[in-house]
C-alpha cells in the first residue's frame, strides 16, 4: 500500500523518518512494531499526507 500510493523510495522513508503525532509521536516502523495496528498506521499516514479517503 505505501509503495503504492507514495512509491518505493519516498514510502520506504516515510515507515521510517516521519513521526506521526496521531501515533503517539512514534514513526509508521515503529508504531507496527509496537504493536499498532497496520491498517490504523496506513489510515494515518493518509490523513497526514491528504490522501484522498477513497485510496484509503
């Protein structure tokens, strides 16, 4: 989905480097890791970077 929408190189830095507030201050990696759920991480990540709902 990550590569999809924002591509390899861009969405493979976004996992790791944007820290997302709605998370906890934690970065897409990280919030997995932690046990987040991937889906609630993806829909974050869309609605940080206005992805439009309908490629949510």
């Amino acid at each position: 989905m990550v590569h999809g929408e924002f591509g390899r190189l861009y969405g493979d830095s976004l996992l790791v480097d944007h820290v997302l507030i709605s998370l906890g201050g934690k970065t897409a990696a990280e919030a997995i890791e932690a046990g987040r759920d991937p889906r609630e991480v993806w829909r974050a990540l869309c609605a940080e970077f206005e992805v439009p709902r309908a490629r949510w």
